[in-house]
C-alpha cells in the first residue's frame, strides 16, 4: 500500500468561548485579533505552509463569520483602491495571495457536545484520507519549521495517528491532557494512555497535549461504533487515549517552537504581548514606549 501524505485539516470552531464574554457574544473566539491578525489566520497560515489544499471548519448553526474572513471581497479592494488606501489593500490582497490554491468548507455541529463529536462531524470529508485537526487556541510560533509539518513529517514514516506535545513543569500539567508513553526516538513517543487533567502527584509524565494532531481513518470509523464517544463531552484526546489502551498505536511528537496559547484571556494577552514585542515594525516601537513609561 502507498504511503500517504497530509493535504486536509479541519478547524473544529464551534465551541462559544464563555471564556472570552462578551466579545464573543459578536464574534467567534478564532477572530480575536492576535497583534495585527486574527487567531484563526496563524492557524491557517501555519495548515498551508505544511502542504494542506482542503480545509474544513465545524461551526455552530449561523456561524460564518471566519468563513467570511477567507472570502474574497472586490468591492472593499475597490474602494481601497479608490481612495488610495495602498497598505491597508495590500494587507488584503496578501491574504488574498495566501489563500488562492486552499479550498475552503463547513459543515455544522448539531450539538454542543465535545470536540471528538466536533471532528466526527467532518467524516465526510475526511473520506478514505489522513487528516490534520487545529484547535485556534495554540499558535506555534517557529520561525523555521511550521508545527504542523513536523507532524506531517512523523506521520509519512509510521502511518499512524499522531499527537503533538510539550514539556510542561509539574505544577501547570493539571490543566491539560498528559500522556503516559514508551519513547522510541528523540522526541518521538508511543502512547500509552492519556490522563485528561490529572492531579498532582497523579501525572504519568511531563508531556502535555496541544492543539495540532493527525487523525487516520481508522479513528472515525472507531467514533461511529461507539455512539457514546460522539454523545456525551468527550475530547478527541481521550478517544485517541482509549484506542490507544486497547492497543491500537498511536504516536506522540515533541513539536519544536513557541507554544503560545490563547485558551482565556490571560493566556490570550501574554501571547498577544510576545508576538507584538517580537513584530518587525510594531515591536521596536512599543519597546520604546514601554521605556517612555517607565515599565
């Protein structure tokens, strides 16, 4: 059987980000500016230089705003171009530039349930195919190598679903989803279990989960035999850490970069403060003000 490669992803979208009230009561989390662009636009800048050509978003019933951002708009060029508006209409034109070979789509979530039954949304799509799943709330910030392609790059050797992870200090790992694994390489684990929150003392190691994996058919074939997975408040991460206990392999990969997460408000403002003091033409300027202020 030939190897195959990466070209889909899907954006599970959906969710109401109560985190985030009351902006985003008027728009989705994924639009929340991150310096000069919105969430959503990292994660689709990073989904298309790893060789991604079909996106999905799972939405909420009437969501379309982040389909809306992706969408071409002529009369607004137009009138840039009338009023000799050249940097704000060359902003819209690269992001223009940047989508042109990326088909984009939704599919909506019909319940507010878990990602796992977000995902499980977009089988259609998925068909027969190996496909990547971004959660807007992590950006990976690697000035080399995008996130998503190192992942692509562990997925081409072993065929199998992988997990992108990261090495947190004991006292943060309880907010996240951590994994129990058997190393094979550097950097390169098999799953053995995942442990969704797990107390302190209780962590089976220092890898937390982020939001980039590679999911293979085989995993939504396993979410339609068991319809208690799609019906109840269930991560992706937990089905993957079932399948992975009953013996099916999964992989896990330490992904090289920043990882900045957006996940609350504090989260969200710290990320938004190092992309902003690392910016080529924002960065210089705000270092000078914070020293005009005397912070």
């Amino acid at each position: 059987m030939s190897k195959k490669t990466v070209k889909k992803a899907i954006f599970p979208i959906a969710g109401m980000a109560t985190r985030f009230l009351p902006l985003s009561k008027v728009i989705s989390k994924e639009l929340i500016p991150l310096v000069d662009r919105p969430l959503v636009h990292y994660n689709v800048e990073e989904a298309l230089s790893s060789g991604v050509k079909d996106i999905q978003f799972v939405t909420r019933l009437n969501q379309k705003d982040v389909l809306k951002y992706f969408s071409e708009d002529s009369a607004l060029e137009k009138l840039l171009e009338e009023n000799n508006k050249k940097q704000e209409l060359e902003s819209v034109k690269n992001l223009k530039e940047m989508i042109k070979e990326v088909s984009f789509s939704s599919v909506v979530q019909k319940k507010a349930l878990g990602d796992a039954n977000a995902i499980f949304e977009a089988k259609k799509f998925v068909g027969k195919d190996p496909v990547g799943v971004f959660f807007c709330d992590d950006i990976i910030y690697s000035k080399e190598n995008p996130g998503f392609a190192q992942l692509k790059e562990v997925y081409e050797t072993c065929q199998r679903p992988v997990l992108a992870l990261k090495r947190l200090p004991q006292d943060k790992l309880s907010s996240y989803g951590v994994v129990e694994v058997e190393k094979i390489a550097n950097s390169f684990y098999k799953i053995k279990r995942v442990v969704q929150k797990p107390k302190k003392g209780e962590e089976p190691s220092d890898l937390a989960i982020i939001g980039r994996m590679i999911l293979t058919p085989d995993v939504f074939e396993y979410l339609e035999k068991d319809k208690s997975l799609r019906q109840k408040d269930i991560s992706i991460t937990q089905v993957l850490g079932k399948m992975a206990e009953e013996g099916k392999v999964v992989y896990g990969y330490e992904v090289k970069g920043e990882w900045l997460e957006c996940g609350d408000k504090m989260l969200w403002f710290k990320s938004f403060l190092t992309l902003a003091l690392d910016h080529h033409d924002f960065g210089p300027k705000i270092k000078e003000f914070l020293k005009e202020i005397k912070l």
